[in-house]
C-alpha cells in the first residue's frame, strides 16, 4: 500500500473510499489522481469467490489487452535450431537452450515472460524450483509451451497478460498506465474482467465476482460497482 504522505492525504481528502464507483468513473478518478512523477500503472484486482486450493476452482490463464500494458517486456525462449532463429526474429529478448538453463541456474534471469518448444521441457522442468515460484515456469495450457514461436512471442510483446488465483481468491493485473485515454483504459479493463468471467471455474459455487478495485502504483484503490461490469 502507498505511503500515505501530504500528496496521498490530499487525495484521499477528495475521494469517497466506501463508495463505489461505477467502472468508467473509478477509471477516470485514477487517472485524475495519479499524480507520481513517472507513468503511474493501473492496476485492477477481483477477489472471487473460489477457493484456489481446490483443482477445481483454480482460474488461470492468459489475456490479450486490445491497447497493451506500456509496459516493455522481456521474453526468453528455450529452443533449438530454426525455431531459436525464429524466436529471435519474432523479438525475443533472450534465446538459447543448455546455455540459457546454466544462466538461469546462475541467478542470471533476465526476462519477465518465458516460453518453450516442446522438445525443451526436459531440460526446462529441472529449472521449475527456480522458475516456479517467479511465475516463469512455461506452461501449455498459457500458451508459452508451444511450437508456434513467433505467435507466442508476438502475443506477449504486443500486451498478453497471465492472471492466476492466489490464496485468498484474488486475481490482478495491471491494465495500461495512467498516461492512456480513459477509453483505452476502459477496454483493457474490460477484456481482463471478461477474460476472468469466462475463466469460471466448474467448481464455483455463489457469487463468483465478489469484490473489484482499481488502483494507480502509488494511489488509493476505489471500490468498483460489480454491477457496472457488464454495462461498462
């Protein structure tokens, strides 16, 4: 949470934090009060009714934002031969096979997505207690364990985005930056709400959509009117 000094005070003195804002208008609310001196992240959090715990309630996957994140990311790519030339002609950051496992082994992790061709799971799940907890691990159901190099590489430089559950049934992302129309904003929102609404799990039982908040890195998260989701 923000440190709350004169800037956060200040905004909080302007905001209501027990209403809840219909999603355009918490939209525009952030965006007013993301005063920081860099390019604020806008961050949407939703807390489920799921308890992760169970196979059956798990919600994970992935999301392509219609505007992107602006937030530059940094792919790394397990593969051989053709598809490592591929992968490097699609922008991926970081190639290898052998040599890439030594420097991950090393500490030497230097990108914030990673993908794999099949043929190099072997080598790559004896990196899982490294790459797991980070949230790095390579994963067919996300996409990022796949033959299709360029596409996964593109999708992940063009503004996809992993969501998964954690312990308290909450997902969250960040949506775009503070410095992007409201309306662009609206739709990425839009697209991570949907995304999660189809993610649904079988074993959901009640409300789903519990709770939503929309925040800025470094402002006060505002409750967001679940019932605006649809009409948004």
């Amino acid at each position: 949470m923000a440190k709350q000094g004169k800037r956060l005070k200040a905004i909080y003195a302007g905001l209501d934090i027990d209403k809840s804002y219909a999603l355009v208008d918490a939209i525009a609310q952030v965006k007013a009060n993301a005063k920081a001196k860099f390019d604020e992240t806008v961050e949407i959090s939703m807390n489920l009714g799921i308890d992760p715990r169970h196979a059956d309630q798990m919600v994970r996957g992935v999301v392509g934002l219609p505007n992107g994140t602006g937030k530059t990311v940094r792919i790394g790519v397990f593969a051989r031969g053709a598809k490592a030339e591929e992968a490097l002609a699609a922008g991926a950051d970081v190639v290898g096979s052998d040599d890439l496992a030594a420097a991950v082994q090393e500490g030497k992790i230097d990108f914030d997505r990673c993908i794999a061709t099949p043929d190099m799971m072997g080598l790559v799940g004896r990196l899982g207690k490294i790459l797991g907890p980070r949230g790095l691990m390579p994963n067919p159901r996300l996409g990022t364990v796949t033959m299709d190099v360029k596409g996964a590489v593109t999708a992940a430089k063009a503004g996809q985005v992993e969501f998964r559950a954690e312990k308290a049934g909450i997902v969250h992302a960040g949506i775009g930056k503070a410095s992007f129309d409201a309306e662009k904003l609206l739709e990425n929102a839009k697209a991570f709400i949907d995304a999660i609404q189809r993610a649904k799990p079988t074993g959901a039982k009640g409300t789903y959509v519990k709770k939503v908040a929309l925040g800025s890195s470094m402002g006060p998260g505002l409750k967001v009117d679940t019932g605006s989701l649809s009409g948004s």
